[in-house]
C-alpha cells in the first residue's frame, strides 16, 4: 500500500482534524510527505451528501493530501497541477480499495468544485466531457431509484386501499 502509515493520526477539532504526525504517500512515482500540523477538512462532503458519503472512510488519506494538493495550489507551492491532485485523489482512493463508483463519483464532485477556484481551475475543460457524462449518469441512476421509489409506495398505498 503506497501509504506508508496503517492509519493517520489526527487531533479532531468538530468537523476537522490536525495532523499529529506526518502523513507518508510512495508511489512508484511520487512521493509526499504530508506535514504534521497541516490542517484538514478530510473529504469536502456537503452536509446534505453525508447519508451518501461520509467525510471520513476509506478514502481519509487520500482526502487528506488531496486538501494538501488545494492549498498548495493556493499557496502557490504545489507539488502538482491541480488537474494532477484531483487525479492522485482518485489513484490514491483505489490504493486505498475505494469503491470503483465511490471513487469515480468523489473524483467527479472534486473536479466541479475546481471550476469555483481559480487556482484549482486550470486544466478543468480536458476532463469535462468525462465530468458531464458521469453526472448525468449519476443523475440517470437517482430520477430511476427515486422514479422506483415512487412507484413501490404508490403500489403499496394502493394494495392497502383494496
């Protein structure tokens, strides 16, 4: 596993965490060192997502660099560009036995979120056609499971009425 560490270790402050010690990535390639101290959000989850996803999981090494990656970027003294992070993000999460469609959904609403910072912006157009279709599959699959929802409780009500 490319993370060096089983775990990480944080001080939990309400929703955010403050590394306690570094955070370690091997690749074959890269390699980061994550500094104790560096403070994160973990996954970037909006509140009203949380019954779908949760900001810590499987994926919380991988949201934690990915947190470093932006605020380099905003920084200015990233390692990587930021069609790079989102990118490590997602090879991370599998390293990390993210699900195929968790992991692909997450990689999704990071690259969204990029067009609302412009130091994260850069390189968004090469990956929005593949950004689009998997939205609108998402999108597909949630009309369908509510759509079957809908139909399941009105023939239920109508079996209670007869």
């Amino acid at each position: 596993m490319p993370f060096t560490e089983p775990g990480v270790q944080v001080y939990l402050r309400d929703d955010r965490g403050v590394l306690t010690a570094p955070l370690r990535y091997q690749g074959r390639i890269d390699h980061f060192v994550i500094p104790a101290g560096f403070d994160t959000d973990f996954a970037s989850v909006p509140k009203r997502l949380q019954g779908l996803v949760q900001s810590i999981g499987k994926w919380t090494r991988a949201a934690i660099a990915h947190d470093w990656f932006c605020t380099g970027l905003a920084n200015g003294d990233c390692p990587v560009s930021a069609r790079d992070a989102d990118g490590i993000f997602r090879r991370m999460m599998r390293e990390s036995d993210v699900g195929f469609i968790t992991r692909w959904c997450m990689w999704t609403a990071v690259r969204w979120a990029a067009l609302k910072n412009p130091a994260r912006r850069p390189g968004w157009i090469r990956d929005a056609p593949l950004v689009v279709a998997i939205t609108a599959a998402v999108l597909t699959a949630a009309v369908l499971a509510a759509a079957g929802v809908a139909a399941y409780a009105v023939a239920r009500l109508i079996c209670h009425l007869t």
